[in-house]
C-alpha cells in the first residue's frame, strides 16, 4: 500500500504524539481510551508476582495497549529490548524475569517518558535495566543484540512500519523473538488529509 499521502501530515502527527506522552509522563489516567495504571495491568493479566517490586505508584504509570507476556517471559540472563518502553513498566517486569545475568534495554522517543522510565526503574531498585532516547525506525543497537524484543502499542503509531519492523529483526540474534501487543485498525484507511486527525490512534 502506498503511505507516501501521509508524509506531509508526518510532522503534525509527531508533534500531537509527542504532546500526548508528555502529558502521560506525568500521569496517564484519562488521556486514553483504555484502562491504564495498575487497572490495566491487571485488566490484561500480568503476572502478580512480576509486578511485587514495583510501587504502586510505579504501576499507575502504565499505559501499554495488551500483554506482550502472554507469548512467553524471557529466559534467565536473556538480552531483551523494549522498543517504545514508555514509563518502562514492561522493560521493569523483563528486568525481574532476567534476572542480574541478563540486561534490558527501554527505547522510548518522549523524552518526558523516557525520564520517568528512568525514575520509575530508580525506584524499583532495578540494577539490570537502561533507558535512552530514540525512534523505532532506526535502532541504535548492533545487529544480533537482542534475544527477545517487546514492544505494546507502538507500531501502530509508527509511520514507517516495514522499515521498524526490518529494524526490528536486524537487531534480534538468529532464534530470537518478537513479542508484540498493538491495535489494529478495522477498514479503511483515511486518504484524503482533511479527514486525518494526526494523533488520533494514540488514544
């Protein structure tokens, strides 16, 4: 399908996204249309025990779309890497499941969010984890780095998609996994610009 349509709204849509993490950095309650918080997770079923070292207030950060752990938990002293990690919730419960042989790594491109994934991995004492700036489009990560990559409502938000996606792959060692848990729209595209609203899917 041709999306070259979208690339003059390419701009807006980054600038409203943007605008909305900024303010789900500081609390996401209310600004989708979706359970979050701990609601959410326990809505999507999380595992219990994965979220005991988190605080709650930690918890209530959270506003991912599903449960990318219903395909699986990464194994002890794995390498998994969290495109779109947001308040880094499911980069905190990855942390816990790998264990200190094993490393995390959160991508987010808000950099109010990926502050508050910072915090939120201080707070819950999380050693084996990091956080940095950076879009799903282009990884900054060396090909073969990573034995699980996650990711919860990101890609629909991407523009770009056949490129994150082959970004995606370039960086999972040969065997590894890519566990997703997105939104997906039922009909038609939208072609004419008027009808767009930039941002929208982000709700």
């Amino acid at each position: 399908m041709d999306t070259s349509h979208f690339d003059n709204l390419r701009p807006g849509i980054e600038e409203q996204l943007r605008e909305r993490f900024r303010q789900a950095a500081e609390s996401p309650r209310g600004l989708f249309s979706y359970p979050t918080g701990q609601e959410g997770l326990r809505g999507l079923g999380y595992c219990a025990q994965d979220l005991v070292a988190l605080p709650d207030f930690v918890q209530e950060c959270y506003c991912g779309v599903g449960n990318p752990f219903a395909a699986g938990a990464p194994e002890p002293g794995s390498r998994v890497l969290d495109v779109g990690c947001g308040a880094g919730i499911d980069a905190l419960v990855a942390a816990g499941r790998v264990g200190p042989t094993g490393r995390v790594a959160g991508l987010e491109f808000s950099f109010e969010m990926c502050a508050r994934a910072q915090a939120n991995a201080a707070a819950a004492g999380a050693a084996n984890v990091s956080f940095q700036q950076g879009g799903a489009e282009r990884l900054p990560f060396a090909d073969g780095s990573f034995d699980l990559l996650l990711s919860n409502g990101v890609y629909n938000l991407v523009p770009r998609k056949r490129q994150a996606l082959a970004e995606a792959l370039r960086v999972l060692k040969p065997g590894g996994r890519l566990q997703v848990a997105d939104q997906i729209l039922e009909g038609d595209i939208p072609l004419a610009a008027h009808q767009v609203e930039p941002g929208a899917w982000a709700r």
